[in-house]
C-alpha cells in the first residue's frame, strides 16, 4: 500500500541491513500514571536504539493510542518523538471506547497528519485499528471480563474512518490494520475485518498460556503456532507479530517460570529467528519505571539504560534458526484447547492495551496504568494451583471501577483469595474502590481483569 516514494523514504529510514521492522511497545504513560512527555519518548527511543548486541535494530515503536496522555484528543508526543530520533512508528487507534472515543482518536490523527505530516508520513510502518477488540467480544473475552471489546462491522466501519482520514494526505500510502489474537483471526465471523485490512497484528503471549504446555521450551513453539495459525487466516495478507515476550521477573504460571534465563531463552528461540524478516514489535523495552510490575517483560529495568539485563545479540541462536518453525506443526494439533490457550495470553495483552488506552484519555490519569501494570489475573475453567494473581486499580477522583491492570487510574487495591472453590472477581462500574479477586486452588474461577477497563470507558464516555 506505500506509494513508491513513501516506500523508499521508508526503507531509508530503516538500518541498511534490515529488511523488516523491528522494535517494541510503548504505552501513553509511566506506571505511575503520569504522561510521557516528548522528552520521555526521546529517551526511550534513542535508549531503545542504543541497546547493546543489537546493532540499532531496534528503531521502530507501536503505539496504542493517537492521543497524549491527561488530554481528550491532543496528538501523542511519540510522533514529534518519533520524528527527532528517525524511530519509525506503527501508529495505533484505540478502538474499544465507542463511536466517540474513536472520534477523538481520528481528531488526533488528522491532527497529527496536518502538524507533522511530510515528517511523520515516511515513518510510518502502519496504522491499527484498535487492539484485541474482537477476542473481547468472544465468550473467552467475556468470561474474563477481559473489557469492552468491538464487533466486526464496527471495526470495519472505524478501518473505513481511518482510510478516509488518510485519504489524499502524507499518509495515504500507510497500510492499515489491526491487532488481535489467532483466536480471532481464525474466527470466519471476523472475515470481513481481514478484508478490510492490509495486514493481520498477531499478540501471544506463551508465559500465559497456563492450561498449556508452557515450559521455556515450548516457547518459540506456541509462538509459531499462533503465528501459522493467524497466517492460514490471513487471505494472503502480511502478519506481524505486535506484541510477544517472556517476564524476566513474576509468578509461574503452569510451567512457564519467569526468569532472566528464560526471558533470554524466549528471545533467542522465538525472537532471533523472526528479526529481520517478520515485522516484530516486542513486549517489551521497558515496563518497571516506576514500579516493577508482576510480571515484567522489560529487557531494561527501572532505570533507562543501553545494558539490557540479558544478552541481546543472538549471537547464541544461529545455528537454532530454523528449529523453531518446524515445531509449529506439533503444536497446531492443540487447537481443541484453543479457546483456554488463547485466555491468558490474551487477557494480558488486552488488558494492558486497555490501560494504555485509558491512561491516555483525559479521564484517566492517575497512576497505575502505562501499559505495564502487567496485571495477571489467571482464569479458567480449572485455576492452576497456586496461582496468585495481583491487581493494582487507581480510581481517579470522580470515577469508580474495578478491575485490573491499573487502567490508569488512582487509589490501588490488590485483593488476594486462596483456596477458593469458586470465586468470582466482579467488576464494578459505579464502586469507588477497586476489587480484584484472585484466587488459586478453586474451580471455575472468574476474574475481574479488565473490568476496570469498562469503567474507565463508561467513564470516559460520560464527560
Ligand atoms: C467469533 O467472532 C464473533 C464476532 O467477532 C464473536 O461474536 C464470537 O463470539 C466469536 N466466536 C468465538 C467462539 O470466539
Ligand atoms: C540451540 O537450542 C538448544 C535448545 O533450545 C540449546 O540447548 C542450544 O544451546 C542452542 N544452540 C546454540 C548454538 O545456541
Ligand atoms: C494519585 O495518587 C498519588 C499518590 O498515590 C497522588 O500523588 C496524586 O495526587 C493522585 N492523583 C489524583 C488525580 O488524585
């Protein structure tokens, strides 16, 4: 979809030796709540740009939202970010607000396009309409309570909105597309949103998938599945994976333990193989600044640093790349269990999508949002043993809710249960506290994850 000379300000903008992109997740705010500021997006970028063993591979940046932190429909200041340190950007518009959220996210765009667009336009990999929306809307979603979520035709109404606003404009040659789980890309139901699009955004997230095998060792496997299988659904289209990562720090979950080792593991097997040649937008560069959340995939610490706390390089990986793709067969056989496979690993990822979305409105900005709350709550049919899962919710002045993932609000509550035989977590759209309920031992187990996030929607809907 890029126009030829889009396409070659775009390929120059990238390393000479690379032929996709690479780069990771950032979120609206810090873990504390507050808006990043251009300055922070700087930092970040170049920090992300300098990381040692990489060979400055890592220049690109998916954002979730158009809209700076704290205001309505202000443009994000990683796009001026972006511009001053050649990051290039897949651009994303938070889609699971309603018509007039994403109004607000489509002022930012245009916004963006009128105030930068002949800088902005040869730096853009893509646009997402929306992230996880559609797993959201799934049973799966719901039992969760995984958030708002978006039906097909809305989505395919907003990809519309997002081509006309492009339309004629520096961004017209960018390709549009949205991000959601191989569950919902296999799903025939969703046909029409992978019409409508250019590109298919596959998040997965192994560490979570706990009714699974998910040992380190199946790592790059069950990766690969979710790609293969998102890639049998794409009619053709690219697939890019948009978020993936293993937690350097947190709870096991089944068999996944998370670790230094292992997270280094996770990038050798299921990252080195895939950088250079699959557009891959990692989880993450950094997640813990402030406050380290459970768990953590960030490949820095607190501190913004070049010296990430493992080795980056791939030095270890070249004779395994091509190991990892012939294990995918194996574990395509898993997709009885597809729907609980999908949950965790999901609920993750929507859930921290819907905490940078939200800290990101104006409504929003209290602390404990920033996309990197990485609030697990583990839910399923049969809760693993001992599985802890801990929330932090900042409920802001004037809206209540519950939930998970700090959806950027004020005020922090973690529940924990244990030992239940069957509990549920609810979310409350009108509480002025936060409940987050997490139980282990018990059967049927329901969370609250990402009811907060509903709140915080009802919320920003009603100013
Ligand atoms: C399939 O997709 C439709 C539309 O997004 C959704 O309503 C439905 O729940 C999905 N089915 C499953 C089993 O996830
Ligand atoms: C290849 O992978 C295996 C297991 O994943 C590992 O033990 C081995 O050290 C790797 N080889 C290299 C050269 O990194
Ligand atoms: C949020 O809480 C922090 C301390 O936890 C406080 O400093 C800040 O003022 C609070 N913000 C709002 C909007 O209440």
């Amino acid at each position: 979809m890029h126009s030829v000379a889009s396409l070659a300000a775009l390929v120059a903008a990238l390393p000479s030796a690379l032929a996709a992109y690479q780069g990771f997740n950032y979120g609206s705010t810090f873990t504390d709540g507050s808006a990043k500021a251009q300055t922070d997006f700087e930092n970040d970028f170049k920090t992300a740009a300098s990381l040692a063993g990489t060979n400055g591979a890592f220049t690109s940046a998916r954002l979730y939202t158009m809209i700076q932190g704290g205001t309505t429909s202000d443009v994000i200041s990683a796009i001026p970010a972006a511009i001053s340190t050649k990051t290039s950007l897949l651009l994303g518009l938070w889609a699971s607000g309603g018509d007039a959220s994403f109004a607000n996210e489509l002022t930012a765009l245009k916004a963006a396009i009128s105030t930068y667009g002949d800088s902005l336009g040869p730096l853009v990999a893509g646009i997402s309409v929306g992230s996880e929306d559609l797993y959201r809307e799934t049973p799966t979603g719901i039992e969760n309570d995984a958030g708002v979520g978006t039906s097909p035709d809305t989505l395919t109404n907003y990809i519309s909105q997002v081509r006309a606003a492009i339309s004629g404009t520096a961004l017209s040659g960018a390709s549009v597309g949205h991000v959601d789980t191989w569950t919902a890309w296999v799903n025939g139901s969703n046909a029409a949103v992978i019409e409508a699009i250019d590109w298919l955004g596959v998040d997965a997230y192994p560490y979570f998938q706990n009714t699974e095998n998910n040992g380190i060792d199946q790592g790059a496997a069950l990766l690969n599945s979710a790609i293969s299988e998102t890639t049998s659904a794409a009619q053709g289209k690219p697939v890019w994976v948009t978020e993936t990562g293993w937690p350097v720090s947190g709870d096991t979950e089944n068999l996944a333990v998370a670790s230094t080792a292992n997270a280094k593991t996770y990038w050798d097997e299921a990252g080195c193989p895939l950088f250079g040649s699959t557009n891959v937008w990692w989880y993450t560069l950094q997640d813990s600044a402030p406050t380290t959340p459970n768990p953590s995939f960030g490949v820095i610490g607190s501190t913004l640093t070049t010296t990430p706390l493992y080795d980056l390089s791939c030095d270890d990986t070249s004779s395994n790349t091509t190991s990892s793709s012939s294990s995918t067969a194996a574990t395509t056989a898993t997709s009885s269990s597809s729907t609980a496979k999908q949950q965790t690993s999901s609920t993750k990822a929507a859930t921290t999508s819907a905490a940078v979305s939200a800290a990101s409105s104006s409504a929003a900005r209290g602390a404990g949002g920033a996309g990197g709350a990485h609030t697990t709550l583990t839910t399923s049919t049969s809760a693993p043993a001992n599985t802890v899962a801990t929330s932090t919710y900042v409920a802001p002045t004037t809206t209540a809710g519950s939930g998970s993932g700090g959806a950027g609000y004020n005020g922090t509550t973690t529940a924990t249960t244990r030992g239940g035989s069957s509990t549920t977590g609810s979310g409350g759209a009108t509480t002025s506290s936060s409940t987050v309920v997490v139980t282990n031992g018990g059967a049927v187990v329901k969370g609250s994850i990402g009811a907060g996030f509903a709140a915080v929607m009802a919320a920003i809907l009603a100013l």
